[in-house]
C-alpha cells in the first residue's frame, strides 16, 4: 500500500508503525501513525490548537490579568490623570 492523499492530508502506509500515544492504562492506539510518529487524532500540534487548548489559554490570560489587575488599575488611574490635565 502506498501513500494516498485523503483530505487534503497524507496517509502514510504502515512503514510508519501504529500511534505512539498510550492510554490512561497503557494500552497503545491502533491507529497509523503519520509524521512525527502520533495518528490524526493524537497530533501533539492538532492538539495544541484544540477548542480545549484555546480554553486553557483563556484561562491563563484570565488569571494573568487578575493577578497584574493592581497593576494595570494603577497604570489606568495614572493614564486617566494624564488625559483629564
Ligand atoms: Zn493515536
């Protein structure tokens, strides 16, 4: 079997061995692995660009913000005092 473009992406042959991914127990996935080793589903980037991995970057800029908020209320006041001279 050769490698045949499907969905605009490249299906490798099994020369490229099974997913490297495991699962909570260990077991590994049966799907064929592409470049990089992981299958469609297991695509460390794929991923990282996730709904979930989205939401988790919301999250993280959320609590960035709370933490910075005396910060970036002070510079507000001070850019407020500024303008209204
Ligand atoms: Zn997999």
């Amino acid at each position: 079997m050769r490698a045949q473009p499907v969905n605009g992406m490249i299906q490798t042959d099994h020369s490229a061995g099974v997913c490297l991914h495991l699962g909570a127990a260990g077991e590994r996935c049966y799907r064929p692995a592409m470049i990089g080793g992981f299958c469609e589903k297991h695509d460390p980037e794929r991923i990282s660009r996730s709904p979930l991995a989205l939401v988790r970057l919301a999250a993280a800029m959320l609590l960035l913000f709370a933490l910075l908020w005396p910060l970036i209320a002070d510079v507000v006041r001070e850019l407020q005092r500024w303008l209204h001279k």
